[in-house]
C-alpha cells in the first residue's frame, strides 16, 4: 500500500510519514519547505535545528532499512501534482528512483497552517489564499483525471466552525427549515483568515466529492501539542519541527516554551477562548485509523480530531501548575487581545467518530507535559525571548 | 461619487460603466480582458465584434461628454489593485489622467464567470479559481488597509445555493437545533466549480466583512438575458459582449441564437431544471438601487437578484412559440444531460429584498424576446454553428 504525504515536512507530515514507513507502507512525501521559508522571512526561529527532509529520509533508511521517498517542489504547480499520480515524477531522494506506482492514499497537510501568518499583512494572506486553495483544487483534479480510486485524507480544522451558539456536529447537520428538510455541511464561519481557507477547501472538496464519486475523509482538528512520537525513538534528528513563536507555535507548546525561560504566558484578554486538544500522537493514530478504514465512493467523511477542550486560561494554569512543581515561577500575563474573538462563549462539540473506528484517546496530563517540559529544557539556549510575541493583529 | 468597475469589459461590466457615468458618476473601469482571452482560447466568436475597452471609452465620451476612465490590467496583482485606491494608478485611456480620488463603491464582476468553461480541464479549474479567489481577497486587503469606508457591490450567483430541498432565503438562516439557536449564511452547495468559488468568495467576504466591519451588498444574480441596454441607444457600437456557445453564452441568450439559425434548442435531459432570471436593464436597476442605499458599516447584506423562475424546457417552449410567430420553425432536442445535476427538483427562492429598496421588476414577454430576436437577426451572418454546443462534461 502506497501512501502519499503532501506537506510531509511539517510539524505534522514528517512523523505521519514515519508512523506509516514503520508499518510497512510504501511512503512518498512532498514539500517546498514553505513552512521552514516562511519562518526564515519572518524571522522565528525553532526549538532546534531539523535536518531537510532529503536528510531526514536518509537518517530514517539508516536506522530502519526503510525507504521514505522525497520529492521538493510546489505542488499549486498542477502538473507536479499530476506527476505523482502518472509516474512522471522525479525523485529528490529516494533509494530507488522507480515510480512505486499510484497512491492508494493521499494524506493532504500541504497548506500555509498559520492563523496569524495568513494576517500579517495582504502579501502573506494572498500567499495562505494562493497556496491553501490551488493545491487542493489541483489535488481533487489529478485525482479525477487519474486515480479517483484513492482515498484522502484531509486536514481540515475545527476552526472552520468557529464558536458557534449550537452544538457542533461532526461536519453535517439537518435542518428543517418551513415544513421540509435537507442535510448540509455544518455551518462554517472561522475566525481567522487561515481558517477561512480550510472552509473553502471544505467547500472545493465536497463539490468534486460529489460530482465525481471521489473517496475523502475530512479530519477537522483541533490545536496539536506534543514534540516526541514513537517514532522518533528519542533521536532528536527525527523530531518533528517545533515553534515557540506566536506565528507558527501551538498554544500549549508555546506556554511550555515560555514557562522554560521565565516569559510570561500570553493569555489573550481573559483567556475564556474554549478550543477542543490532542496529542502529536493521537493525531497520527486518528490518521491511521482513517487509512484503514477509508471513506467510500463518493463519500465526504468528516470527523471532530480532538480528545479534551480547555479554555486559554486553563491551559495557561495548566502550565503554571506542572512548571511549578518542576521549579518554575511562571506567571500568567492577561494582554490586550490581538484578535477579534470572543473571549466568553459556549462551545459543545461532538467527537465520537474517531473514536468509533478504534481511535483510543490520550489526555493532557501533569505527567505528560512534565515530559515536554524535559525536552524543551535541553533546548532552553536556543529559545529567543523577541519572537515570542509580535502581536499580529486582526 | 466615485463608482470603480472591476471587470469592466465583460457583459454587465460595460453596461453598468455607461449606466453610472449617464447619471453622472465619475467612473473608472478595470478589466486584463480575461472573458475575451479565454473566449479566444477555446475558439468560440461572439455575436457581433465589440470594440476595446479603450475604444467603447472613447466612443463613449465623443458621444456623451462623459469620461470613463480605462486601467488595463491583472486584479490578481494586489499591486494594481491596491494602486486604484491610493492613487498610484496609471490609466490605459483617460481624459484626464488625474487620480479621481479613493472610490466611494466598487463594484465587483472580476470574475471568470462560466461554469463549462471551469470545468473544461485542470487548467481552466486552476485559472478560475486563481482568478477569482485572489480577486476577491485583494479588493478586501485593501478595502481594508486603504479604504474600510467603500461600498462594496459584489456579484454573486444564485448558483450558490444549488437546488436545496427547502425554501432559499436571501443570504441568511435562523437554525434551530437541540434548543439552541444562532444565524448562519444559508447553506450553499453548488452545481460547478464557478459556482463554488462563488461560495468560496462569500466566505471569504463575510470573514472581512466581520473582522473588520467592511461594507458589502451581495447580490444572488440568476442568469441574465438581453443586448441593447437604455444607455447604448441603438448605437451596435456600444453593445455588451454577447455570446451565445454554450460555454460563455446564458441560456436565453443562445435558444434566442440557436432558433435564429434553425439550430435545435439544446435542453439538458428533461429539462426540469428551475433557475431565477433577470433582463439585463434589471441587473442594472438592482445594483444602482444597491449603490444608492448602501450596506451599512459590518454589513454584510444579500439579496437574491431574479425576477421570475423558469424551467429549461419552459424557456426552450417560450422561444419556440416566439420564434414561430416571426416565421421560425424552432426544434427542441432533449440531449443526455453533459452535467451531473437534478433534472427536477424542488426550487422555492425568496426574491424581495432588492424589490424592498426599490426595484422595479421587468418580466421577460413575447414582446421582449421578439426584441431580441430582431437583433440576433441582423447579425445571422456571424453565427457559427461549430460553436453552439460542445458538450463540456462533468
């Protein structure tokens, strides 16, 4: 079974393209370093340096004997695209330079994945629009032309829903509306620009979903935290890219970073923003389980990816807490919020789905982000206090 | 009163430039002549040759006084766009080469607007949805950076809503569900992926409108008919584009054609399928009565622009009774529908918002379709038949 990563350099496409090679998959991945460019020209740095890509399947094959082949280039250029589908492609790195043949999967993380880097100011918000939408839309058409056999599985985002007044359902709802009744995507309306472009993704797709009977499985998740997965075996070569920043950093990530050098947590307002959590983990295991038990013919499949919902300032007490016993003075900093969002609001979401096709749930606890804490530590001089806060605004 | 037409050369840009400047705006029109180019590329003709932009300014002028002035030029440059608000502009043809100052409405039509001609291969896909995405988030970057204030009149497309199973409201939906209740956009599922990316705009816009209380009227546009508008005043010269192959052309507009030809009226299946229409003098009487009751400061208003439903079949019968009357022995073929649509359906849309500001709605009659019989007849000689139908599938 081929599975093809696109955006297999980022913090979630590289341990997804280990967690598959370890069990025997054929692996493909694709990237233009977007990510890793995008933080240079903003200037973030990372926790600590991580190979290239080229260098990490090397790294990978000496250890496993496992080929992860690697393929750099910009995939809103549609005929890469379709290369990876007609065998036309041409391998960046690879053991074997032969085409291992169509993908049975395709897993899509190949998009601009910041909220406040899609703001910073309309060059970077036509960059998210550009690249988000273009290689979604020449994903749906090399698989129609080529291979609408494959199933995908997207990276969508809880964000799409916002915070809505009504419970969240997992992607669809049913309204009655005047005596008669239809069934539709849930609401969507995101609160960043980023977000926004997932929504429109959601929307490109469930059009050639349905006009062309195409197999794709929605994974709408929640903020990731995390550092190690199995299968780096603590060989920090194979960590996954990990910012601190406020542009590219996840909040729990961030808080641990901060903790670590004495900077204050940045809670935004009063900090009663509700978002729903999970681990680095359990997103390659909710991924896996995806790939197994994929989405049917003509079948638009969404599932809520998270495990646990905090508020901003729990996890900010959260953090205080375990940094507390492991020696930390931190302290909690209510800013002025950056964004517009409502910092009170009621947030139910379902996310059963997942769990119904034999996903187990990993928590958030004190020993696991004791854990990260450790790790984040050994980096402690790397960490630059200017980048953690640049207050991009919307 | 500055009024700024982005996508000034196409079949309503044109019209609406002349339909300001007669009542006195100052107008400026943009337009990369991409509804031409694409016209060009896929070999299909249009009725009649229609002058440049340049050239219909010109004509324009010598004949009214009044100044249009022209920007030649790609919107998905955030550059040129940006340029036409803080006045760094330069005009492909003007009077008076004079920055006219930041526009109090834009009006946005800047859209590769053909449903086949999305669908024809991954390239017109990937160009339709570049284009008209890109267009749209450069207007709100800089609404947003340079002119927050602006009326934004954008058309939209009540292609958007697809054929739900229950009523269409104009815009917005109150849902109900498990004792909750909060307001969404109406659900919008559409038939192409033109149509989509008119979804994929109005989340985009109504994410700007929200964030930054931007001012936009959306008007759910069904397909329009008609040639001569009030202003072109029997002068050929300043006539809209017309097409009538079935890529660029809207339906009446090509039975009109086909029955003048003696070409058998082209109905998809069995014809079932119910859409709103308007004439084209009312696409001009619903934007100027929008330009003249503004959307307010973070409004985000929709109103659903049709005048009358119709069947395919029942226009099909319509231009067949008509043309029969003025001597047209006028076939109608049932061809295999090329599209994956319902062929009947329940279609209920509510339509009162722009007759509420005003609107006075025109109805399409015998009189007015034997009208435009009259003009397609003078230019028989320009229609090719090897253009009528070339059964784009999806």
């Amino acid at each position: 079974m081929h599975v093809l990563i696109l955006g297999g350099d980022g913090y979630l496409g590289w341990p997804t393209a280990m967690y598959f090679s370890k069990r025997g998959y054929d692996v493909t991945v694709v990237d233009n370093y977007l990510r890793r460019n995008n933080c240079t020209a903003i200037d973030v740095g990372m926790l600590y340096p991580v190979p290239t890509l080229q260098a990490r399947a090397k790294l990978w094959y000496e250890k496993t004997g496992r080929e992860i082949k690697v393929v750099i280039g910009d995939l809103t250029d549609a005929e890469l695209m379709r290369s990876l589908f007609d065998g036309r492609v041409t391998y960046s790195w690879a053991v074997n330079d032969e085409f291992t043949g169509v993908p049975e999967t395709v897993i899509h993380y190949a998009e601009q994945p910041s909220a406040p880097f899609s703001l910073i100011d309309y060059k970077t918000a036509n960059l998210t629009v550009s690249n988000n939408l273009l290689v979604t839309n020449n994903l749906m058409f090399a698989l129609k032309d080529l291979s609408p056999d494959t199933h995908v599985v997207h990276i969508g985002t809880m964000g799409e829903y916002g915070t809505p007044n009504i419970d969240i359902e997992e992607g669809w709802i049913d309204i009655e509306h005047k005596g008669r009744q239809d069934r539709f995507l849930f609401p969507r309306q995101a609160g960043s620009l980023y977000h926004t472009t997932k929504v429109m993704d959601t929307d490109l797709i469930w059009f050639c979903v349905r006009m062309w009977g195409l197999r794709v499985t929605n994974l709408m998740q929640g903020p990731v935290y995390g550092l190690e997965t199995h299968e780096t075996e603590g060989d920090e070569r194979l960590y996954p890219i990990f910012n601190y920043d406020e542009v590219f950093g996840t909040i729990v990530n961030r808080f641990i970073t901060q903790a670590v050098v004495g900077y204050p947590l940045t809670v935004y307002g009063r900090g009663g923003q509700t978002r729903g959590y999970l681990n680095i983990n359990d997103t390659l295991q909710c991924v896996g389980k995806s790939v197994e038990t994929p989405a049917k013919a003509g079948e638009f499949r969404i599932f809520n990816q998270i495990m646990e919902t905090f508020t901003a300032l729990e996890l900010a007490e959260f953090t205080q807490r375990v940094g507390a016993n492991l020696g930390y003075d931190v302290q909690i900093d209510h800013l002025d919020n950056p964004r517009k969002e409502a910092e009170e609001h009621y947030y139910n979401p379902t996310y059963q789905g997942l769990i119904d096709i034999g996903v187990e749930p990993h928590y958030l606890t004190d020993e696991v982000m004791a854990g990260m804490f450790r790790v984040v530590e050994r980096y402690r001089g790397n960490i630059r206090k200017d980048v953690i806060f640049r207050g991009v605004k919307w």
